[in-house]
C-alpha cells in the first residue's frame, strides 16, 4: 500500500477504528512509534501520521508532516462504457484507475441488459483501494447516462470505438471522450448517429470483449 485511505486524516490527531484499525492493528500489526502515509482523496495533500495509542477497538495517531503531492495521469481522459455485467465492471475498473482514466460514465445502450443495476458507492470503494496501492491521488469519476443519446447531448468531440480503418493509434493524440460498446457492440440505430470521422478501431479481425477493448483502447491512447 502507497498510502492509507481515511476520510477523517488532515488533522493533527486521527481517530482509527473499525475497518481501518482492523486493517492497520490486526492485519498490517503496527505498533506504537509506527508511522503510517494517509490519504483523504479530497484534498491533494498526503499525510505522515505517529500511532500514539492503540486501544482494543481504535487507536490515536498524531500528525508528523503533510505535503501537497499530486499523482494523477496529465492526460485526460473520459470513457463513455455501455453497461455489461457489474462483476466484470468491478473486476476491471481497478486497472482503469491505475492507467490513469479521468472519468467513467456507465451507458446504458440499446443492447446493455436493463437489469443490470450500476453501484456506484461499491465502485469507489474498489477505486480507493486500488488508488491506495497504485499511490494515485484520486480515483476515477463515476457517471450514468441513461441512453446513447443523453451522453451526446451531455459531451462533445465524442470518438467511438467500433470497426474502422481510422485506427486508435493514429487518432490516440486527438481522443478525449470515449465509447466503448458493450457485449454485441453498438446497435443500427445508434451506428447511425456517429459521426464518421469520430469512428476509430483496431488493426485486428478479432472480436473483443468489452473488458478486452477497453483495457486495450485505454492503454493505447493513454500509455
């Protein structure tokens, strides 16, 4: 772990309990005298913190230093992905983060499964872990647009990856915005609605997942 995760740190005495000091005490079995890097995610700041005290359900750390240290990718990017499964949404999102990705808004698209339900507090919660280990300083922006046409509306300069001889890595200095299909890609109705120019693939035959792509999409434009 780069660092800790407690929204509370930035003042000079942290209060531990529950799942932090189970985490930290039990888990990690830190001592008095131990110091420990914390981080709230809502200010830029990383904090070095002295355990003081343990207790047998909290412990007192007391501040040693604070510096602002901003980790983040300087290049910006947003994802637009149509909603699949939210198990392999969770198991993939983490590997966003650590590429760098700015923002995700989750679609539903003509041919996402409507039953598919999108739990943003889990997915932050993952995204923190993941920030903790990678050391990045945020953690992704979490959106939901009910359709193709809301995020269109709501966003500009919008590239879509599907089959194109425009490839991705020609245009990977120019994209900002991203969609990435879901299982059975994009639908008629939508395809119809791209503008041509804004169309981008890979130079491959294979069929994708959508994990797959947009792994391999991030890693291209961002890396």
């Amino acid at each position: 772990m780069q660092f800790t995760y407690d929204e509370f740190c930035g003042g000079n005495i942290l209060e531990i309990k529950d799942e932090v000091y189970n985490y930290l005490i039990k888990a990690r079995r830190h001592k008095i005298d131990d110091e420990i890097y914390f981080r709230n995610l809502k200010d830029e700041n990383i904090y070095l913190y002295k355990i003081v005290l343990i207790d047998k359900k909290k412990a007192v750390l007391n501040l040693i230093f604070s510096e602002k240290k901003v980790l983040i990718n300087q290049k910006k990017l947003h994802l637009g992905w149509c909603v699949i499964d939210p198990k392999t949404i969770e198991k993939y999102i983490p590997s966003l983060n650590e590429l760098g990705v700015d923002k995700i808004t989750f679609i539903y698209s003509d041919f996402s499964q409507k039953n598919f339900k999108i739990n943003i507090e889990k997915l932050e919660k993952i995204l923190i872990n993941s920030s903790s280990q990678c050391g990045r300083s945020d953690i992704i922006k979490l959106d939901i647009c009910k359709n193709l046409d809301e995020f269109l509306k709501n966003n500009k300069d919008i590239h879509f990856l599907d089959f194109s001889n425009k490839l991705i890595d020609e245009k990977k200095d120019e994209i900002k915005t991203l969609v990435i299909g879901c299982e059975g890609g994009f639908s008629k109705n939508e395809r119809e609605k791209f503008n041509i120019d804004y169309v981008v693939g890979f130079e491959s035959n294979l069929i994708l997942r959508s994990e797959t792509a947009i792994i391999a999409a991030t890693s291209k434009i961002i890396l």
